[in-house]
C-alpha cells in the first residue's frame, strides 16, 4: 500500500510529478495550449464582473490561497483577500452578491471552511470549491467547483494536495486572465507551455532528495527553526515551517523576509537554522541582503537557489538547487525541498511521521 516507501508522507512527496499532472488533465490542452476550467464556464459571468474573491481555508489550504492571491490579481487583477476560515465566520463578514467565495479544503469536511462558505451563501456569494475528496461536505455545498484530484492523501501532513491545489489555482488564474484581457496572448500561451512542463521539473527537483537528507542530519537537533520567503515564496516559507512544526515537533516559524528586521531577528544565533528561499526571481537581491544580515549574527543558513546561482552560494552553509521556472509556477517546486526537509528530520528524531500526536486529517470540529 505504501509501494515501497517507509512512509505515506514519502510516497505521497514523490507522486507529485504525477498528481500535479493529473490536476491538469482535461483543463490544460498541450496541443494548443488553452486552459478551460469547467466550473468557471458555468458562472462565467459571475466570475467576469466580480469585485472580489475571497479564499476561505485552514493550515495548509490556507497558505495554497496565499499563493492563489499573488497569481490571480497579478495575472487576472482581481482583487483577492485569504481569510482564515475560523476569523472570517464568527466576523459577521461585509460580504455581497457580487462577491466569489472559494473555499480550499483537501478533505472537503473542515468544520470552520464549511461554516464560513454556509455564510458566505446565505448572504449571496457565489461560493466554489477547491476540493480533494470527491462527493466531500464541501463538494457538495458549493455552487460550482474544481477537484484537485491528487488522489487519496493518507499521510496527515499535506504534501501532494498543496501542489494539487496550487495547479488549480494557477489554471484559474490563466483561465480568469485570458476572459479578462488582462494577459497577452504570448504570455498566456508560454504560462500555459511551462505550466504543462512543471512534471517533469518536480521530478528533476525531487533529485535534491539526498543533499536534503544530508543537511537534515546536521540540523536534526535544533531547538527552532525561521523560513524566509518573498513574493509567491512567502507562503511557501509558511508552509515549510508548518511541515516541520507538526511532524517533527521543532518549533518553526515562516516570515516574509524583509518582516526579519522588524523582529525575528532579535532570535538569530548559531543554534537558529534559517531555510531561505533565494531563487532568482524579482526580490532575489533583496533576499540576499537578508542572508547576509543573517550571518552577520552567526545564523546557519539552508539556501533554496536556482540552479547555477554563485552569490548566495558563497555566502550560505548550505544550498539546495532547484531549476528555474517562471515566477508564477516557483511554489511548485520551491516547496518540495522543505517537505522532504521536514521529513527526513522527523524520520531521524524517531518521530510518527504519518500520524503525528495530536493531530487528525480532517478536522470536522472547530
Ligand atoms: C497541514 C495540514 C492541515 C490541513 C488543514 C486543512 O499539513 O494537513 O493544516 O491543511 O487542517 O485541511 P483541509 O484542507 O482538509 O480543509
């Protein structure tokens, strides 16, 4: 059942190439490279003249709506707010007819994102789903939706659901660009070209694996750990944080970068690991920058760069790297270093690794 690997967790890290691909399936034509996404067909409409959408989720649901906001106002510019689905429902939420609701769930029956998609309907949203499991509480709630379809997800930590539910938010976004004019023809055909090729880099990155297992033997012992990321890599410095938090049970906490200086640099020391995400994208300088005032202060620094890099390479203790891809598609990849990351440390510090203390897959009471 596990085919082979120690774990769930593992199996289902290195099923991505294929659960991402399977996401894609029959919205995502490779012949010409048109991405048509059902549900948005259906509310069309709804969907052209909204004001807002507003992503409701929890934990690592609620990180793939992050990363869903940078893409669809960068590419689609509609405005776009992620709520914690727990806030948002006892806010008495300002919410209107002309507002998309969409909620993200893997299980499809989180108690506190079904209550708030149930109050976002009664006040007149057009309320989706961004669901894993099919015929889910949630499916079954909304009006319109998107499977994810990455499969059955046995390993409580979420690995291979957050890349199947950042592959829809992607199409969405192409999708909502494209009927909005807010894209060029050229630049959609190539996000669409390179998204279809994303597979085939997760199996390349999915290569890191040894060097991770080597770095998470030096750090296994630590007492904290911070993420940095910028831009779309943000959330996925908040994602990483919670992958090692809840299974290897190492405090840990993600950052945008540049918040360091306003704080968390207070905690910076030898014994303070720091995972930064330093691919070559817009803010690369500037993540450099908060590397080296990481060092300044003896911090260890773990790198995610983009193959080839020379500068952070010179600088941090150790660097893992990944191939360059467009900004949009970057979580996709940068993520699965810092998954395996957190596994190989919760393997090692002799950790249940698929069913850690205190935590259920799906959380159906708030
Ligand atoms: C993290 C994790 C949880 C879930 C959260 C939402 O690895 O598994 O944080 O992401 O409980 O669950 P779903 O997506 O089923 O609504």
């Amino acid at each position: 059942e596990k085919g082979g690997y120690e774990h769930f967790m593992l199996k289902e890290i290195y099923e991505q190439p294929t659960s991402i691909r399977n996401s894609m399936l029959g919205r995502l034509n490779t012949v010409n490279g048109e991405v048509v996404m059902g549900g948005i067909e259906e509310y069309e409409h709804k969907f052209m003249n909204a004001k807002r959408i507003i992503f409701v989720a929890c934990g690592t649901s609620w990180h793939a709506g992050l990363v869903g906001e940078y893409m669809i106002e960068s590419l689609a510019r509609i405005p776009v707010e992620v709520e914690y689905a727990s806030e948002f429902r006892y806010r008495n939420p300002i919410i209107n007819s002309d507002d998309i609701v969409i909620a993200i769930s893997q299980s499809g029956e989180t108690a506190d994102t079904l209550a708030a998609l149930e109050i976002a309907k009664e006040k007149g949203a057009l309320i989706y789903g961004i669901c894993n499991v099919v015929g889910s509480s949630i499916a079954r709630a909304t009006d319109a939706g998107s499977y994810t379809h990455a499969g059955p997800e046995i390993g409580v930590a979420s690995t291979k659901a957050f890349t199947a539910q950042v592959t829809i938010l992607a199409l969405m976004a192409l999708t909502l660009a494209k009927k909005k004019g807010s894209i060029s023809e050229s630049r959609y055909r190539e996000l669409a070209l390179e998204l279809n090729n994303i597979p085939n880099i997760v199996e390349k990155v999915l290569e890191t694996n040894v060097a991770v297992e080597y770095i998470s033997d030096i750090y296994k012992d630590a007492k904290n750990f911070l993420y940095l990321g910028r831009g779309i890599n943000f959330p996925v410095a908040l994602e990483g944080a919670l992958k090692l938090k809840e299974i290897s049970y190492i405090h840990a906490e993600g950052y945008p970068a540049a918040e360091m200086k306003h704080g968390p640099i207070a905690l910076i020391d030898a014994d303070m690991p720091v995972v930064a995400i330093a691919t070559k994208k817009n803010s690369y300088e500037k993540v450099v920058s908060n590397i080296q005032e990481v060092k300044a202060r003896n911090g260890k620094i773990i790198a995610v760069v983009t193959e080839g890099d020379t500068a952070v390479k010179e600088i941090a203790d150790h660097v893992i790297e990944i191939p360059d891809v467009d900004d949009f598609f970057d979580p996709l990849i940068t993520v699965i270093p810092l998954q395996l990351l957190s596994y190989h440390i919760a393997v090692m510090r002799g950790c249940n690794v698929d069913q850690p203390r205190n935590l259920a897959k799906s959380v159906t009471v708030e």
